[in-house]
C-alpha cells in the first residue's frame, strides 16, 4: 500500500533512532526521502535501507544556510517538496534542574530542538506553499504537557517551544494547504534515551513506574504515527498535540504505583 505515493519528504535525524525508522517507512509507502543528518556517514546508511528513491544530505539544523541548502537540494533534485518531518533533537547528560543546568548547556538544546524547528519551518513551508500545501511534522514530546521532578529543564521547555509553534504555524497557513501538527512521543527506545539509563538501572526504574504499559515504545510505533501525518489520510488532522505515549499522559495511578 503506497500511501506516501509521490510524495517527497525531508526527514532531519534520520540518521538513526525514529528518523531512520521513518525513512525506511516512508521510502516503503512510495515517497522520495532526503534522509538529512549532522553525521553524513549515518545518513548515508539509512539510505541503504530505503527501498525508493531517496539520499543523504548533511545538515546541521542550528545552522540557517545548511536547513536553507537541504530544502533548496530536495526541491531541485525531486522537483518540490511535500512533508517536512522534523525530528532533530538532542538531550545531553548535562541538561539537568533549573538550578544546575549551565547556560551553555541550556542553549545548545535550545539551538537543536527550538531554533532547529524554527530554522526547518522557516526555510521548507515556503516549499510546500509551491506545492498549493503539504504536511509539517514537529517532534515535541509528552515532556511538553507533563512536568517532572527529575528535571531536564532546557529539553523540556524546547519541547513546549516546539508544541506552540505548531499550534501557531497550524493557524497561520491552514487556508494555503498547509497542515503542521506536534507529534508528542512518550519514551522511545532510541540510542537517545537508552545512552542516557542504560548505566542506570535506578533511574530508567525511577520513570518506568509511572508507564501504564511499563515499557518504552519502538521506534515504529511512533513512526506509524508519523506516517499518518504525513500522508493524505490525516487531511482535516491540523494544530494538533498527537500524543503516542502509551497513556503517560492519561496516567493517575499506574497498576505499580
């Protein structure tokens, strides 16, 4: 079943984790894929696993004139543009409570998962608007509806960032064709997040308590999501927070708590 059939798609991240699951997902439904990464050498091996047409581009999403060369490299080598799936973020080690989070630390998150948002938008609707309308997919989380004890404050408040500026992009390009929705994953079992508690059983066991399903979701179960969004199937789906969480955010009392 084609359900991307014809369609081009730029995935950031996809290098690994979702956004190589969605590049071979959605290379599967038909579409033509930029898989788009700041490792080449990781992109490059998603595009091994892409059964259409589909290859790397290096990019930095902090970086304006790399998000403007993918988006202009897309266009020219597919002929436009149809689904901006952008999913690039990190959290690193040393994002932690408001009261110990470093400056620094607290804006190179902010240049990935905020600015990097903003900078995809910015430079690749124009794209879609060429197309008379497409689908714009932003990674938030369910860290952007729900608050934490065990803080990574400058992730999470990214997260929020993201979420309202779909919503606000959602409204604002709606009449032109242009859907943008925030795609909220619960924990996924990514390089990511198993770098982060795979060395501390007491922390993942500290989160795992409060999982209805008690147990982090697979790539795919997000992507399939994503794959929703991105095609036509999701046409009056717009301004949304697609929560795919296993009812985290549903969550009172857990069968364990």
């Amino acid at each position: 079943m084609d359900r991307l059939d014809g369609k081009v798609c730029v995935i950031t991240g996809a290098g690994g984790g979702m956004g190589r699951e969605a590049a071979i997902v959605f290379s599967g439904e038909g579409a033509r894929v930029c898989v788009a990464d700041v490792d080449l050498s990781l992109a490059e091996e998603t595009v091994t696993l892409c059964s259409s047409e589909a290859f790397a581009m290096p990019v930095d999403v902090a970086s304006e004139d790399a998000v403007a060369s993918m988006y202009a490299a897309t266009a020219e080598r597919f002929g436009g543009i149809d689904v901006l799936y952008n999913n690039a973020g990190i959290s690193p080690g040393d994002d932690a409570s408001v009261l110990d989070t470093s400056v620094e630390a607290w804006q190179r998150v902010q240049d990935v998962n905020t600015k990097g948002v903003f900078l995809c938008c910015k430079h690749g609707i124009p794209h879609l608007l060429e197309r008379g309308g497409g689908s714009v997919i932003n990674v938030a989380s369910f860290v952007a509806l729900l608050g934490a004890a065990t803080s990574q404050i400058s992730y999470t408040a990214s997260k929020g960032a993201v979420l309202s500026m779909s919503r606000e992009l959602a409204t604002q390009f709606a009449r032109q064709g242009v859907r943008v929705n925030a795609l909220c994953p619960g924990p996924v079992e990514t390089p990511l997040l198993l770098s982060i508690y795979g060395d501390d059983p007491a922390a993942f066991a500290r989160r795992q308590v409060h999982w209805p399903t008690g147990r982090l979701a697979k790539p795919r179960e997000i992507v399939n999501a994503a794959l929703f969004l991105a095609s036509d199937e999701s046409s009056f789906v717009n301004g949304a927070a697609f929560v795919v969480d296993g009812g985290i955010t549903a969550a009172y009392v857990t069968p364990d708590t």
